[in-house]
C-alpha cells in the first residue's frame, strides 16, 4: 500500500465503522477494508482511536480480536457507545445510565447458553461504561414464566428485567407484573431504531395501545437443506422419471413429504429424507402442528364462541402430512428432540432439516468454535448446505422479549439498559457470538457485512432469515398459551403413537374449550381479537400479504 492509499484507508475507516453500524457497507467494500485491517498495515489514525475508545471502555470486558469480524462487531458497539453518534440510542442510554452508577440490575435468563452472554459481555461492559453491576438470575424455561409471577405477588422486587416469551405479554401486562415502557421510549430512544426491526418483530411487543418491552431474539424456523444430495445427477434423473418433475427443494407439505421419502428410499441407510424434532414436551410437535395448521388454511377458534376450531379438514390433512413427513424420516425420528435433530443433520444423516437459525451457524462450523457448543458435533457438512423458505409459512417459535418488572426499583436504569443491549450495534454483536442463542431480527443485522463475513454463505442464510420472517407465523399470543400448546404437543405424541387423527383432534378442541372456559370466554375473545391484529397472525396476515415484505440483496 502506498501513502495515498494509507492516507485514503485511514480517512475513510471512521466512516466505514459508522456504515458497519447501519449495514450499509457493501460485502464488497467491507471485504477489502477489512483484509487491509488484518495485516496489510499497522493499525493506526482512526483506527488507533477506535482501539483507544475499546481500551478505555474494556477494563473487565474481554473483546474479541480486533482482526475477525467479532473483534470488529465489539470494537463498533463500544465506539457506538462512547463515541456516538450522540443521537444514537446506545450513546443516550450511556450517558443518562452514568448517573446510576453503583446500582445492581437483576436479570432473569433462561439456564445455560442464553445467560452466557451477558455473563460474557454486554453485561461486563455495561459495567465498565456505567458502573451499573448486573445480576444474572438463571431460570429452567418454564420458570421464566411463573417465578416473576410468584415473586410479583409476594412484592420481593427480586426482579429488575425479564426475558420473555412474546406469547406472555398479555397476562404478565394485565396481571401487573411487567410495565409498559412508553414514556421511557420518548424520554431516551432514537425512534430510527425502531424502524430497523423486521416487520414481524416490531410490533410484537405492542398491547392494548402500550410497548411492553424490546423483541430481542428472531427465533423464526427456515429450512436447512443438503445441496450435494439435491445436485446429484443420478438422484435428479430417478426423481424425474418416477414423478414426472424435477427433484428440487419443496415448496408445499405435500411435495416435503414426497421428497423426503424419495431420499430416505434412494438413500438410507447412508442418509434419510429429514429429521423432525418430534419427541413429547421438547417442543417441537407445537410449532411444527401451529405453523402447517395455518398453513392449510386453519384458525384456532370461532370468532364469536372462542369455541376450538382445530377437528376440521385442515386439522386432519395437516397431521396426515405430519404422519408421512415421520414416515419419511431419520429411524427413531419421533423420539428426537432439537439437539439429537440437529447432530443427525451435522453428521450428513439427512438431507432437510427445520429449525431455529443456530442451525445455520452450527452446520458452518462458526458455533463449534466455542466450547459452549461442544454438546453438538462438528459439521460434516460444512459447505455443502443450502437456505430456503419452508413450505407455507414458518413458525416464529418462541424468541424473547426484554421486560421491565412493575416492583422494580431501579426501574429508569434497567430501562436504560434494555434500550442499550438491544440497540441495533449492540445487538449485532451479541447475535454473532458463536456461543449464542440470540438470534437476527433487526435489518442492520440481516446487511451487515460484518455478520455476512462469518461464513461463506452466511448472507445466503441472513437473507433466508429476513425472507422467512415474510411469510412467518407467531405463537399465540394471549393468555393460556402455554396449555393451548401442551395440548398440541399431547395429541401429536398421541397421534404418533396411533391414535386416529379425527379423535385426537376431538379430543384436543374438548382441552383448548376447557382451557378457555377456565381463563373467561369472554376474556380469551378480547384477547384473541388483540393477537389477530399483530403480523403473522394467520397465514392470510402475515408480513407479506400485508405488504410490508423486507426485501435484500
């Protein structure tokens, strides 16, 4: 490099900091600026200053090497937050947290993966930049849920900010345990941030007029599929004369299942058509029942009785496909659970695999480079794995929701600390740690160029990502959606194990009346009228039809 080029480098990586913050970079421009970054000069002129900004903020925190695409994620969240922009809502949430300092969060994640995040960084830097201290309460999943309720009536204030499930808002909002956070939006956040979210997610957390906290987790499925196996010739040619069509990946319930049996009977022992995480309580028959329910064209109750709607046609054919999508699957595949699916995919035993995006990450071999993930294999695959939209629409199963508690006593702090962790450069970065479970939702995250460097075809899967979150479908969200699913999840394991699927769908409508006799039908019809409103509601208001579809390059 010459001086012209090093003066030109230096001036414009600032700016090009600002437009990794806001995806704006090209892959392109990103690529060769960062090459020039890792080892074509000594770091120096603006990125010095960058590097002092991360030294003078990292005293406990351990930041990523700042020569890989993580080190270069940290060092944009730290200047974002020292440096601005001064409008910036990780800037803002800083300046006015400074004044906090000595107080202690206390932060409810669920046990594991989730919790190693914050124990590993945003909250070891909010710390070093506010002097706020923060305490991660590990909670069982079902726990996230009842604990915050039992300590709200027994007014302990033991907790300060929840990770939730959107599906829960409803009841915890209306039964006083979590506050709206609208005053605390208009008092500190940039509005632009808001815009950055996918359509599906922004306005998830909204109810009965009010916000109720920051969606921080896109846990939308997406079909993972096996390139090499839909390549082969001869497969191609076999496919064509048997069915009279090309051998591609499926985009109906019909041709999944048919394509999948044609590999399992083309391949097996070797490899199977798919693998479905179908084993009772691990969920798994929920989502998958949910999202190919409305897919079909179900709903889940009358409009005017609440009564259940789920023994109709739609119900039938879609646990029909259900039954042939098992047939046409991995040996023992109605006894897996997500882990077990995801290391028969991993090992190159199955050629489909849906699931939550980790999957991506994990089938790159990007997770496996942290310990964290050595419950999982390393991909066998790596390289050979292509990105498609299911077929219908996709179940955004679960994500999380960050909430402010009603008995919390550092209420503005904690506030400020939601508003920081989930700003968008922030959370870029905690969504590309290898041992994370936080997964892409805001559209700075779907174009970074830094999160599309991790992989080779890791925009191919943040494009997927954004595409799937289109079409999707969310849980429920109303109160009782917890035994609504658990009914769900019974009748597939009964189904699975022969029960006709006319009366299990008979039976299961008798426990979802059951269920909505016990919360108030009238109640449950106010509620199911709210989440009817939201995007992804239905397979006929998703994203999509509601023409607010994100499309990417």
């Amino acid at each position: 490099m010459n001086d012209r080029e090093r003066r030109e480098f230096e001036a414009g990586l600032s700016g090009d900091v600002d437009a990794w913050l806001k995806g704006d970079t090209s892959r392109r421009e990103f690529l060769t600026r960062f090459g020039m970054a890792t080892g074509m000069i000594a770091l120096s002129g603006s990125m010095a200053t960058l590097m002092s900004g991360v030294a003078r903020a990292a005293m406990k925190t351990e930041l990523a090497d700042l020569n890989s695409p993580l080190g270069l994620a940290h060092a944009a969240a730290v200047k974002a937050s020292t440096e601005g922009p001064a409008d910036g809502s990780a800037f803002r949430a800083v300046k006015a947290a400074q004044q906090f300092k000595g107080k202690t969060l206390n932060m409810t994640y669920e046990a594991g993966l989730q919790a190693l995040e914050p124990r590993n960084f945003s909250g070891v830097l909010w710390e070093d930049l506010t002097g706020i201290s923060s305490n991660i309460v590990e909670l069982p999943h079902p726990d996230q849920y009842s604990k915050p309720i039992a300590e709200h009536i027994a007014a302990s204030g033991a907790y300060d900010i929840l990770d939730i499930e959107p599906a829960w808002i409803p009841s915890l909002a209306d039964g006083g345990v979590i506050a709206p956070i609208d005053d605390y939006i208009a008092k500190h956040l940039n509005k632009a941030d808001l815009d950055d979210y996918h359509p599906l997610y922004k306005n998830i957390t909204t109810y009965k007029g009010k916000v109720w906290g920051f969606f921080d987790d896109g846990d939308v499925f997406a079909l993972y599929y096996r390139k090499d196996v839909f390549d082969d010739p001869k497969l191609k040619d076999a496919y064509q004369k048997k069915f009279g069509k090309p051998l591609e990946v499926p985009k109906t319930w019909d041709d999944y299942s048919q394509v999948a049996q044609f590999i399992t009977d083309s391949m097996a022992p070797n490899v199977y058509g798919a693998a479905h995480f179908r084993k009772a309580g691990s969920p798994g028959n929920q989502y998958g029942f949910l999202q190919q329910f409305r897919a079909n064209g179900g709903v889940f109750f009358d409009d005017n009785t609440m009564k259940a709607q789920l023994n109709t046609p739609a119900g039938v054919t879609t646990l029909k496909q259900m039954i042939a999508q098992n047939t046409a699957s991995l040996p023992g595949n109605n006894e897996l659970d997500a882990v077990a699916a995801w290391a028969a995919w991993l090992q190159g035993k199955v050629a489909m695999l849906y699931s939550w995006p980790p999957t991506g990450r994990i089938t790159s071999n990007y997770a496996q480079r942290d310990k964290a993930f050595s419950f999982v294999p390393q991909s066998a695959i790596a390289g050979k794995e292509g990105y498609a939209l299911l077929p219908g629409n996709p179940e955004m199963a679960s994500g999380y929701v960050k909430s402010l508690t009603a008995d919390s006593q550092n209420a503005e702090a904690a506030y400020l600390f939601m508003q920081w962790v989930v700003s968008p450069p922030l959370s870029l970065a905690r969504t590309m740690a290898p041992y994370a479970l936080r997964d892409p939702y805001r559209l700075s995250h779907y174009k970074s160029p830094i999160y599309r460097s991790l992989w080779p075809t890791a925009k191919d899967y943040l494009v997927n990502l954004s595409n799937s979150a289109n079409t999707a479908v969310i849980d429920m969200i109303m109160p009782g959606w917890q035994d609504y699913a658990l009914t769900i999840d019974r009748m597939c394991t009964s189904v699975w194990a022969g029960t006709d699927p006319a009366k299990a769908l008979t039976d299961a409508a008798a426990e979802w009346d059951a269920t909505t006799d016990r919360l108030g039908t009238d109640k449950q019809k106010a509620f199911y009228a709210e989440f009817k409103k939201l995007p992804g509601s239905y397979a006929d208001h998703t994203v999509e039809k509601l023409g607010m579809a994100v499309k990417l390059d």
